[in-house]
C-alpha cells in the first residue's frame, strides 16, 4: 500500500474545497417559534474548511462554488474575501422572485436538556445546479493545488453534483493532489433528491452508497465516523449505538473493511464524542494513517455552539499534515481546533494558530495576562 505523498509548499493553493456555500440563521437559545432575531453565519462544509485553514492556520486557499448574483449573495461574498479564501464561482442571476437562491440552514443552538434544531431551506439552490463543465480545472489546477477537498453534503444536493466532484478529484488526481472526502452522510438530503427522482426511502440509501462508493474510490484521505462508514460507504461493521462513543474500537475495527474495499485510501479520521447534554461533551478523535492507529485524548467540553467542529477538526489535521507534522502532531492540531471552534458562534474559526497549538500540547483555561 502506497503512503500519503503530499506536494511541497510553494504552489498557488495549498488547499482547494468544492461546495455549497449557505446562510445559516442562527437565533441562539431561543426556540424558533419564538425566535425575533437571528444571526447570519455564512457556512458549508466544505467552505468552512478553507477559511479555517486561511484564518487560523495561514494557509492558501480556495473555493469552488455557486454564487448567486443578488444581496444574499454579496453578502456571502464579502465573508469569503473577507477570511481571505480565492473564489472560483459559477455565477447565477436571480430572477427577483423564485431564485435561484442561495441555500439557508436553520439551527438553532439547544441548551442544556434542550437538543439543538437543525432544518434546511435548500429549494432552488444554485449548488444544485453545478454539473461537470461549470469549472476549468485544468486552468485552476494548473496554477498549483496542493490539496483538494469536498463533502457528502455538496454530493447529495443533485445528481450533477456527484457527478462534479468525481471530475474535479480526478483532475486533482492528475494534477498530483491529495484528495480527501468528509463523508458527512446526511440521510434527510439523500431521501429528498431521491424522492425527486420517484425514489423509495429504502432506494435513496441504496443510490447514496452506491454513489459515495464511486466518489471514494478516487480519495486519498476520508473524513468519517463508523456510522458514516456503515450507512454512507454500505460497510458491515458493529452497531454503532452498542459501545462507549469515545471507544475507537468501532471506528478502528471498520479499517480493514475500509482498505479492503478502497486501497485506494491512505488515511482515514473522525472526531469522537459523547454527548451528556447540549453544553457539556466528551471529545476525542482518531486517525489511521499508512496502516497505524492514532488517538488523541478525551477533553470536557463546554459547549457554546456545536456546530462546526468536525469541520474545524479536517482544518486542523490537513494543517498539520501539509505542514510536516507527525501524525499524532496533526491529529491533536485538528483535535484542538475542532475543540474550541464548538466554544465559539458561526461554524468558522475564531483562533490564532498559537491558541491552537497551546491546547494541543495540554494548555488549559487559566486567564491569559
């Protein structure tokens, strides 16, 4: 089995993400039906990813994207210049009543007892409507990709954007590239896209794995726990509800399943976490890598907004990697990151590279003077 390769620095782009950029309106503690206020966070999984590393960890990167040319849209656009991430979009007119439109994500943040709520706006979004053909990668990657990332999200809006993703890994493929996928298995999106197509609930879980499958097979690095490993990639492995959810063994266990199926793949991460209530979580996360195992430690969490830190974690342990860093360096990087982004609002990184690194070598809450 070959190692993970990663290309020097000195290119254009040390990382480059395909997805869906969204709105997510987020009114805090306060249920939505209560609601008279909302924060704008602007959001997608794949996004969230390259303003992390362009932020927090100074890296170069991009995105690739549907952009709508209307307010919402602007407004998106100047936090995506703003976190200093490239653009590549794909350019849509809105028609002033139908869209298309740029896609809102509604979640509230739950409190205590209270679960957070998430539910979609996703009609007639842009995203949708990319296909193979809306981008130049030979014109992009020529300039110098290092790395290049999407999501199960982005992959279920549509069947074109499936279909996107395969291309553009193979172009990064071709252009010496590592590949990494989040599988991010969202079983609400792929029933939705099924059922527009006439598809049974049964037939959408068939078509998910049948399609993430293929994506897989063009990926260097995966980003997923087992659950997503089972229902996303249709591997057998242990009832993910019957173990300690900070127990790696589950996760681990699925490896072999995993390189059985894909050889392809060199690296395989996740976050691990129990939740005792909306505000309080244990936290840990895991990686295999060129055949070894790596765990990070178990952190309490006090939990501000949850949302984002998985993303956070890829930002972190791609950060090390294409830095240079050990494995257990990496992992504890993305480990940390992932950590405080739960501390923060919005789905994006708030941090300094040295804060990071602080609390991956064991920091701790104290006042800093």
């Amino acid at each position: 089995m070959a190692s993970l390769s990663i290309p020097s620095a000195g290119m254009a782009h040390d990382f480059l993400a395909l997805g869906a950029l969204v709105t997510r309106l987020d009114p805090g503690v306060i249920p939505f039906t209560e609601a008279n206020e909302y924060l704008l966070h602007v959001s997608g999984g794949e996004y969230n990813v390259a303003a992390n590393l362009s932020t927090c960890f100074g890296m170069k990167t991009a995105i690739a994207s549907a952009i709508v040319n209307y307010p919402i849209g602007r407004r998106i656009e100047h936090a995506v210049q703003k976190a200093g991430v490239t653009p590549y979009y794909k350019r849509f007119e809105h028609d002033g009543v139908r869209g298309p439109n740029m896609a809102i994500v509604w979640s509230d943040r739950g409190q205590g007892v209270r679960a957070p709520v998430v539910f979609y706006n996703r009609s007639n979004e842009a995203a949708q409507q990319l296909a193979p053909g809306s981008f130049d990668w030979d014109a992009i990657f020529s300039k110098g990709v290092r790395w290049f990332h999407s999501g199960g999200i982005f992959s279920a809006l549509s069947p074109t954007t499936s279909e996107l993703v395969i291309e553009a890994m193979q172009a990064a493929k071709k252009a010496g590239a590592v590949v990494s996928f989040d599988l991010n298995y969202r079983a609400k999106l792929w029933a939705v896209a099924a059922a527009e197509q006439g598809k049974s609930a049964a037939q959408a879980s068939e078509e998910a794995a049948k399609t993430l499958r293929k994506i897989a097979s063009n990926v260097d690095v995966l980003v997923g726990n087992e659950e997503d490993l089972q229902k996303g990639l249709g591997l057998k492995g242990q009832d993910v509800e019957a173990k300690g959810q900070l127990d790696p063994s589950a996760f681990f266990g699925m490896i072999k399943n995993v390189t059985q199926d894909f050889p392809n793949i060199k690296a395989v991460a996740t976050t691990l976490r129990e939740v005792h209530s909306t505000n309080r979580h244990s936290w840990s996360a895991v990686l295999w890598l060129d055949g070894k195992t790596y765990q990070a430690p178990a952190a309490e969490l006090d939990v501000y907004d949850r949302v984002g830190g998985g993303d956070g974690f890829a930002a972190g342990l791609f950060y090390g990697l294409l830095s240079g860093k050990t494995p257990e360096e990496s992992l504890r990087l993305g480990w940390a990151h992932g950590a405080l982004v739960t501390t923060t609002p919005g789905d994006t990184s708030m941090f300094s590279l040295d804060q990071v690194e602080a609390f991956a070598k064991g920091g701790s809450a104290r006042i800093q003077r």
